[in-house]
C-alpha cells in the first residue's frame, strides 16, 4: 500500500510497521490547528496521504505536529515582520497551508478546509492572530474617482464590479459629500464615456491624485497641458476599441452603399404595397476605399476592406511600412486631394487635434466624386457639418454615414436629421460587451502600472 510519505514509495504505514492493527478512525496525522486538537477554526489541512486506517502512532504525530507548527509560526512571523502587520505580498494562503497540512511536497494530497478564524499557534504556545491568515482582512484598496454607478450616465454595474476588485470606489456624490476624508483617498479618475469632467477645480481638490484612465482612446475631452501640470498621467485603451470601431465602420459603408435603413423602413411600412424594381444601391466589393488615418483602427479597416477586393488608398502623417501596405494592399497618397478625388468611399479615421478639426469642409467635399460617401466613426467635430448639408442637398457626393457628430446628440431639428442620404448612429463604435469589457480591463491595467511605478502600457503625452 502506497503511505504517502514519500512519492512513490510502497512501504507499510507506521502501525504496519510497529506491528500494530489498523486504527478505527481512518483518519491521517491531525491538522496542529484543526478544530479537533485546539477548537479554533482556521485554513486546516488534513492529509489525505495515508490509507484508511493507518493512523501514526502518537509519538509520530507529535512529532509532525511540532515541526509543522514552527514551519506555520514562521511564516507568520515573517508576514508580520515584513508587513508590519499587513499580509505580505506575495505571500499565499496555499504555500501556508500546505507548510501545515504535511511538509515538503509529495507527501500525499492535502485537502484545505475553510472553518472559520484564523490563527497561527506558536509551538507549545496559545493561539496568537496573525494577519497571513486573516481571510476577511484585506489591504484597503487604493481610491478611484467615478462618476456614478448604473443609471444612464453611470459606469456599467459589471464594470464597477471589476473595478471594485482592485480599488475602492468613490462615486461623485460621495467625494462631494465628503470632500475632506475623501479627496486624501482618490489616487486615480476613471473616466467612462467622458465622464466625470475633469477640470482645474477638480484637479485642485484632489492632492493624491496620480492617473486618470481614460476608457476610449480619444482624450479631445481632456485638457492634457492643464492636467499634466499637476504632475497627473493621462491613459487610454488604443488596443481594445480597434477591431470593433473597425467593425462599425464596415457596417456604416455596407449599410450606406445598399441602402439598409431606408430598405427597412420600406419593408416594414404599412403603406408598401409592392418593391420598386428601380430601388438601387451601389457595391462595396472592388470599389476603392480611401482611408484618412491609417493608424491601429485605419488598418484593420484596411484588413476587411482587403476582403471584398476593394482598392485600398490612405493618406497619414506617416507612410506605413512598406511590408504593411502589401499585406493589406494599401497605397499611400501624399496629398489628401488625390485620395478624395479617386475614392468611391471616404473613411475618416482620425485623432480630433486642432489640425484635423474640421478637415474635411466644403473645398474637400467638391473634391469628392458625386457617387462618392463620407463615413465618419472619428469625432464629429472633424467634418463641418453645415459644409456637409450643403453637399447632401445640393448632390455633391451621394450620402454619408455618421457613427459621430458634433454635438452628440444632435438637437432634434438639425438639418442633417432631415435628409434621407444619411445614416447616423449614435457613437456605437465600441458599444459591444466585449469591447467595453475590454476596455475597462485595459485601463485598470493602465491606472495600476502608474500607482505600482511599472511601465505604462498606454500613456497619453500633452503636444
């Protein structure tokens, strides 16, 4: 029968061997602090490693009991001593059981039960309480700043459960109902959905604060000079809104180019009574897509544009590389005005800065061919949007497709609500449940790396 005192080995159990019957019980070596030896409950292990009725003798158990006890007492007290009586970092709940439950590894499988209080007992000694074991106890978690949690401007419910894994959390409300106790605990700011606002008076009240992590890679709604003045980092999520706000983009000039919405609305109506023969729409498959930055999202457009054989042109700060540009099968235009002229459709993927604000004006559309679309899933604020109502009336390009608009909403009776050759959505590029998963994790990530002093995975730098 294996013993378990050795892996691998077959010798017979310690009654076995002193010539001795099996015990009743079947029990292995008592746990030194399980509640049967002392009645306190604890993180106990009892060694499944012996068979059933092959108790020690009790000189062995005592034995075992004692050294366990000053390998637990150890531990303890280089927790405490390296702490100051908080858990050590690093220090698990699973390495201090199983230093308890039965030595060094291979002594048989060890079974943890969770029972109640912990305690460390020194050897021969009371129970004395020590932090490793403190299930309950945890480190208070550093203080971040968020608007509110649930409703409609708040962050999502299963989003603040993530966060309050690794932070308190501090809705505005309460940071404004206790601003004394409260400004001394924030380290860092959320931001979701460009909320909450962080302005100079903001900054100013909250002494401690390190990091504001944006979830979005756009940060045209934060003032970077004024908050790095503060000696205040900036973040943003750049690689979890890629492929989604791609996606979008790619519905946008599907749904455009044939004509979705208005065809629902003709299925749908109670006024339809037959389908017009000549209702038509244009192709996306080899038509040439014209991409206006050709960063992380620009190129994953570039990668599902590829699929549908479209001739792909770019126009960027920076040429790509030329072994990027041949695996999507991009061409680069130095001039913007040769892109606007060639393309069938127009796709705006941009930063909003003070040189791309309103980029694309009524020279830039008169540029455009008139069987031409603008799509636009950058900001708003980078198409003139009185410019483009002009065009949409007068036919100078065919539609436009908007994930963004400058304001968002729109007040109700702008004239861009009017047309029928325009598609708008309300800023849905990364409304998905994995994108915004995604996003908060990577800005946790962020906001964690600056208050821990370890490299920034995505640090946003004033101009």
């Amino acid at each position: 029968m294996r013993d378990g005192h050795g892996a691998g080995s077959y010798a017979l159990p310690p009654r076995r061997r002193a010539g001795l019957p099996p015990s009743r019980t079947g029990r292995g070596p008592v746990c030194p602090r399980s509640p049967v030896s002392n009645r306190v409950g604890t993180w106990c292990c009892l060694s499944a490693g012996q068979g059933l009725g092959d108790r020690p003798s009790q000189e062995v158990q005592r034995r075992g009991r004692e050294r366990r006890g000053k390998a637990a007492w150890s531990d303890c007290r280089q927790a405490e001593a390296a702490a100051g009586g908080a858990p050590r970092a690093g220090t698990s709940l699973e390495s201090a059981s199983s230093r308890i439950g039965g030595g060094r590894a291979g002594q048989g499988r060890v079974k943890r039960a969770r029972l109640g209080r912990s305690d460390c007992a020194r050897p021969g000694a009371g129970a004395v309480s020590s932090p490793l074991f403190q299930v309950m106890a945890k480190e208070e978690l550093p203080g971040v700043l968020i608007l509110d949690i649930g409703g409609t401007q708040g962050v999502l419910e299963n989003l603040a459960a993530l966060l309050k894994k690794h932070f308190h959390l501090i809705t505005m409300k309460e940071f404004l109902e206790n601003k004394e106790e409260m400004s001394k605990k924030i380290q860092s700011v959320f931001v979701f959905e460009c909320r909450p606002t962080i302005d100079r008076e903001l900054l100013e009240s909250l002494p401690n604060l390190k990091v504001i992590g944006n979830s979005g890679v756009g940060v045209d709604h934060l003032d970077l000079k004024m908050i790095s003045s503060f000696g205040v980092k900036v973040t943003n999520t750049p690689h979890a809104v890629a492929d989604p706000t791609a996606d979008i983009g790619m519905a946008l000039m599907l749904a455009s180019a044939r004509r979705l919405v208005e065809g629902c609305q003709i299925a749908v109506s109670p006024d339809t009574k037959h389908f017009a023969v000549d209702w038509l729409g244009v192709e996306v498959t080899r038509a040439t897509l014209g991409i206006i930055g050709m960063g992380s999202i620009g190129y994953k457009v570039a990668q599902r544009a590829r699929a549908f054989n479209m001739r792909i042109l770019y126009h960027n700060r920076n040429q790509r590389r030329k072994e990027e540009e041949e695996a999507v099968g991009a061409h680069y235009c130095e001039k913007m005005e040769d892109l606007l002229q060639q393309s069938d459709f127009v796709m705006l993927v941009v930063n909003l800065t003070p040189e791309t604000r309103r980029l694309i004006g009524k020279k830039e559309l008169s540029l455009m061919k008139p069987t031409a679309t603008l799509i636009n899933i950058s900001r708003g604020a980078v198409i003139d949007q009185d410019a483009l109502v002009e065009a949409l009336q007068s036919k100078v390009i065919r539609a436009a497709a908007l994930d963004v608009t400058y304001p968002e909403p729109l007040p109700r009776d702008h004239p861009l609500l009017k047309l029928n050759n325009i598609i708008i959505t309300p800023h849905i590029g990364t409304a998905t449940v994995q994108a915004i998963h995604m996003m908060a994790e990577e800005a946790i990530a962020n906001i964690l790396a600056v208050l821990n002093g370890q490299p920034i995975p995505s640090e946003v730098f004033p101009k």
